[in-house]
C-alpha cells in the first residue's frame, strides 16, 4: 500500500499511503487506517498521506467521511496530533502552515493548495 518514494537527500519524507486500491468497504478502509497509524508510529513517521478518495459520485463518499470521522476522534483522544483534510493542505490555513514551519520539506508536496479532497495529512505524536 505504500506509494511513498525514498529520499536521496536525507530529509525525511511523508509516506503516501493508498487505502483504496481495491474498493474496500468502510470497515476494511478503517482497518487500514489503524494499521497504518500503528505502523508509522512504530517507526517514527512524523507524517503521513492518507489516499482515500472523494466518493465516485464526486459528493464525498463513505470511506472519506469515516476516515474523516475517525481521524477526529483519534485527536480528540491524543493518539495522533493533528489531521488536515485534503481541502485544508494549503499555505493559507493556520494548521497547515504551522505545520510546514516545523516540516519545510512537506512544502514539495504535489497536493499542497490544490484543494484534494481525497487526501488527508496525518501528524503523528512525537515519540
């Protein structure tokens, strides 16, 4: 599931993590996502893409309002530090950019200010 392409340069690099591949139902979506998020946290990931979609009716489907959901309730909780929906991955909205301050290599990042609502930015806790 990792898309995420190494980095020569030694700055860290935020892993793309494709959840939909193979039109998984809700349940199975999320069960990637905890994964995943176990899985980065293990090795220290600051940050991640999460690939999941807009729906293929273009209104928002069930796999990104779930994973939206649960993304919420896990900074609620303290297991992850922040999400920044796809629609927010910009320059101009206050958490990313703080983000980017701490992360200045995220702003090479392809889906930055281009409004992808298919996408997530997960910041993970500092271990």
């Amino acid at each position: 599931m990792n898309l995420g392409v190494g980095n020569l340069g030694g700055e860290p690099q935020m892993r793309t993590v494709n959840l939909k591949p193979d039109r998984p139902t809700v349940a199975e979506a999320l069960s990637r996502l905890e994964h995943q998020l176990a899985g980065a946290s293990r090795r220290g990931e600051a940050t991640l893409k999460l690939v999941h979609g807009y729906g293929s009716t273009g209104v928002g489907g069930d796999i990104r309002l779930a994973l939206q959901r649960r993304l919420m309730e896990l900074v609620r909780d303290g297991q992850i530090q922040d999400c920044i929906f796809g629609e927010d991955w910009s320059k101009s909205n206050d958490r990313a950019w703080r983000l980017l301050k701490t992360q200045p290599h995220l702003k090479d990042d392809a889906d930055l200010g281009r409004n992808n609502r298919g996408i997530t930015i997960v910041v993970l806790k500092a271990a």
